[in-house]
C-alpha cells in the first residue's frame, strides 16, 4: 500500500495526476485524510529534484557487439542506455500502471482488436523533427519485419494491418488482445525518425538525452536534450554515463571510490559487505525476473523429452535460493512466470529436488557421457557459482555436467540462443502474453530454448483473444504446464533485483520490472549535490 501511494504522491507532486485522485485513493486504502495528507508531504519533500551534474553508472551487460539499433538490445547496458535517449508510446510505471508517453491517450473497440492511440502535441526528436503518428507506423512496421530480427518481432506478428488518421494510429489485430499496450511497451520499441528504417543505429529518439558517446563494451553517454517534452519528470542531470564494468569486484569498487554513483547485479554473497561501505545503500527489489538454464529442444541430446526431465529433476532449488541468491529470490518451477503476474496458475504443483527420479529419466533416455553447461559471470549474478552448483546437485543421480565458464565479451552474442545448454536470464514482462510471445511461441525470435508446439502456439492465442478472466486464467496455467513438462527451461529461481548506489544519489524509485528501475535510473533520478 505504501509503495503504490508513494508513487502516486510523487506524480502529484511532478503534475500528472491530480491531488484529488491521489485522496481518493488512499480513501480506498484505508487512510484517513490527515495521514494521506501527511504522506504526500513527505513525498513532495523527497521528490524535490536537484538540476546538474553527471550521474554515472558502472555496469555489467556490456559488449563491444552491442549497436544502437533497439531492435538488437539483449542486455543490460544497452537497455539501460536505451531508456536514457529513446521514448515510446506508452511505459508500464512501477505499479504496474500503464502510463502515456508520445501516445496521450488511447482505447479499444469492443472486441479489443481494433486499438487507437492519439499522439500528442509537441514532442521533438533529437534531430529537431517532430514526432508524428507516421515515425509511430513506420517504428512498429520495422520491428514487425522479419529481417531486422527484432526481440520485439513475436509481439509484433499478431497485428494485421496499422493505419495513419491525421495523429493517430489504428491498429488492427489478427486477434482480440486487451493487453496490447503492455506490449506496445516493449523497450525495443523506441520510437525514431522514419522508423529507424534508414538508419537504425543511429541513437536518435525523443529521450531526455541525446547520444554523445557510443563506444560499446567501453562507456555510453548522453547530455542533456533542451527540447525534451517531459523535463519537469526526468533527465535532471546535465549529462549521464554508463561505464562497462563487468567485472563484479572492479564494479564494486568503483562505487566505493567514487567513480560512479551506482551499479547493477549485485552479487547476494556481497550484500552485507556493501552494506558496510559509507554512503552507499543497497536497493532491491522483487519482481518478474529469473536465472535459469536452458536447453534446446531440437537439438541432441536434449531433444530427448526424458533428458530434459532428468536435469530439471536433479537441481535442487531451495538449495540454488539460499547459497546462491542468499535468500533475495524465490524457487521458481520451470514455467516463466510467477505471483507478480496477474493470472498467475497457483495451483500447480511446485516440482522438487529428486535425484532417483532423475536417474529414472536419465536412464530412460539412454544418454551416457558428460553433459557440457555453458556460463559467464554476465550471465547472471552468481551464474558461475551456480552451475557449479548444479553439478554438485545432478551428480547425485549419476549425471555429470561438464561446466564451461565462458568469457563475457561475446557471451550474448555466441553463446546465449546458439549453444544448446547455457546459463541466462529474463527480466519478465509486465503481462503473461508479452512473455509466452517473446520467448516461447515457435515463430519468436528469441525463443532461446527452441520450444515449437503449434498447440501451445494456439492456446496463447487463444488467450490473449479471451475477454473472460476466468477462462483466460485457465488456458495460461495450460500453457504454463506446457513449457514445464516439455520445455527446455529450468528456471530453478525468480530474483530479486539488487542495485548499490550512493547516497548522494536522489530519487531512487523501487521498480520490480527490470533492473535499474526498469531502466530508469540514470533518467529519473538525480545528484543531490
């Protein structure tokens, strides 16, 4: 309740919603008008910003492959750096609210497969152009295109045909969908001049910075954007950086020297050491995001259903929480969402630690001989440890892992979605649809573990075409059975994202959706001298 009024005050006190709203709903919370009145002062107080300055990060997830085209964005640092210069249609807050961006207002025919969304007045790109209805068309027309091998691509293949009426834009969908601007949000979406379709990399948006510097696996910046539509809610600092530091110890210390204000993937067996550092905080938070392994169904020897069953069988998850996580997570069950997501299946059964059952399906396979697993300190925090850990667990039912700990330069881009057993991780998504869409479905690309069932294909069609809760909840816990009995994931924990930063940082907001505030954080916060 706290959280959710927290963010409500701090949009009264930035102009977005109205006092009014802000009372109304805390009448609905159970507060009485004195206290609501005596938390919005106390948020206004907070949510003071303070203009100028540079604000940088030290960050893990950097390549010296990555582009600045967003349709490519795989990892943290691009993400992040994306959500310093670029801007969508729409962003899904903190909450989990919906929030309007270059889009104002939005709404569905009754049968939600026709969506239009109104663009509003004044937003400029950073080349001085004006940001019209078209650039919106032409943006989604590009990601929808099979050659620019979008991470958005999956979500994109269920809309029909898109049209332009003066400022706005008509979608029409193959199939009725009441969660489409959840997927409009997709941070691949980055609205650009002509749809990026001349020149995709080119880091040109409407953020509240412009790209000053592109020098991938090395350091990232922007300044300040002077014609930024939104200026009174974000882009305080005068300049942003993100210095690519994968190494977790040198990350470390480059916060505790100063050199940055904040940094990513805190590993958990460092917390309480950071913890101890002055004028630093350890912010984390719950939400949709999971470590998992991943196995290639088309590929041998995990194309055999009963070897697959016999991994995810032999890895034991409290165990993977507590020494891995140290407790800053939770077990997960090998489908991809948890009780963040509305509609959650809570009824399937959690699957447990047993190794003479995984020596059942191993056998049953009829594989012999090691097994390579593929990891990197990138791939998530404490991804080495982990496997090693998983090795120790599956040798219990006579399997023998052959972990290979790969470098980090590269990772994303030779080992992640090419190799057939590897370490990895997902940030989730706000809606159930926009994750089976983008990972799990046949024909998306980034369906990392090569799960291709045209039933399970159908059945998430068929949902996100389904207007009635109840009947729709049911057709994803189908779903989600689906992915874990027969899908390449082992997702033995959800996450927390753990963030350090330092105390002369303001505005830092809890947001479970992605790490860094969703990405936020290097916009929406500030120095505080």
């Amino acid at each position: 309740m706290t959280k959710e009024l927290e963010h409500l005050g701090r949009q009264v006190v930035r102009g977005t919603i109205s006092r009014r709203h802000f009372m109304g709903r805390a009448a609905a919370l159970g507060l009485t008008a004195t206290s609501a009145g005596t938390l919005l002062g106390s948020v206004a107080r907070a949510a003071d910003p303070v203009m100028g300055g540079l604000l940088k990060a030290g960050m893990v997830g950097g390549e010296s492959t990555n582009s600045l085209d967003p349709a490519t964005f795989l990892s943290q640092v691009p993400f992040v750096f994306g959500q310093t210069w670029g801007e969508k249609i729409v962003e899904v807050g903190p909450t989990g609210e919906l929030e309007p961006r270059i889009a104002e207002e939005w709404g569905a025919s009754s049968d939600a497969k026709t969506w239009t969304f109104k663009m509003r007045d004044g937003v400029e790109f950073h080349n001085g152009k004006t940001v019209t209805a078209q650039d919106v068309f032409d943006t989604l027309d590009r990601h929808s295109n099979e050659a620019s091998e979008s991470g958005a691509l999956g979500i994109m293949r269920g809309i029909d045909r898109m049209q332009v009426n003066g400022k706005e834009l008509v979608i029409s969908l193959k199939e009725a969908n009441a969660d489409l601007p959840y997927l409009l949000a997709d941070y691949h979406l980055i609205i650009q001049p002509g749809g990026g379709k001349d020149a995709p990399d080119a880091g040109i948006s409407a953020g509240p910075y412009k790209v000053t510097v592109n020098e991938p696996g090395v350091r990232h910046g922007g300044e300040k954007f002077a014609n930024f539509w939104d200026a009174g809610n974000r882009g305080y600092a005068d300049q942003v950086e993100i210095t690519v530091i994968n190494d977790a110890t040198a990350r470390t210390a480059a916060l505790q020297s100063g050199q940055v204000h904040m940094i990513n993937n805190v590993e958990p067996k460092i917390v309480d050491l950071i913890k101890r550092v002055p004028g630093v905080s350890v912010k984390n938070t719950a939400g949709r995001g999971h470590y998992v392994f991943i196995m290639h169904c088309d590929t041998a020897p995990f194309d055999n259903n009963d070897l697959r069953m016999a991994l995810k069988l032999a890895i034991n998850r409290e165990d993977m929480v507590d020494k891995i996580l140290r407790g800053y997570g939770t077990v997960g069950n090998d489908f991809p969402i948890n009780s963040a997501y509305p509609l959650f299946p809570d009824d399937i059964e959690q699957r447990a630690y047993d190794p003479e059952e995984a020596a059942h399906y191993y056998k049953k396979s009829g594989h012999s001989g090691p097994i390579v697993l593929q990891t990197s300190d990138v791939a998530f925090p404490g991804a080495v440890d982990a496997a090693q850990l998983f090795q120790q667990h599956a040798s219990a039912a006579g399997i023998t892992l052959e972990v290979k700990r790969e470098p980090g330069d590269g990772y994303w881009s030779e080992v992640w979605n090419k190799q057939p057993f590897c370490a990895s991780y997902w940030g989730g998504r706000p809606v159930q649809d926009q994750m089976y869409s983008t990972a799990y479905i046949s024909s998306a690309d980034w369906n990392d573990t090569r799960f291709k069932r045209p039933e399970f294909d159908q059945l998430i069609t068929k949902a996100k075409a389904e207007l009635d809760e109840a009947k729709r909840k049911s057709m994803y816990h189908d779903a989600a059975l689906m992915v874990r009995n027969e899908g390449g994931l082992i997702l033995p924990m959800f996450n927390d994202w753990i963030e350090a930063v330092s105390d002369k940082v303001g505005g830092w907001e809890a947001d479970g959706a992605q790490t860094m505030m969703n990405g936020y954080a290097l916009s929406k916060t500030w120095l505080m001298g």
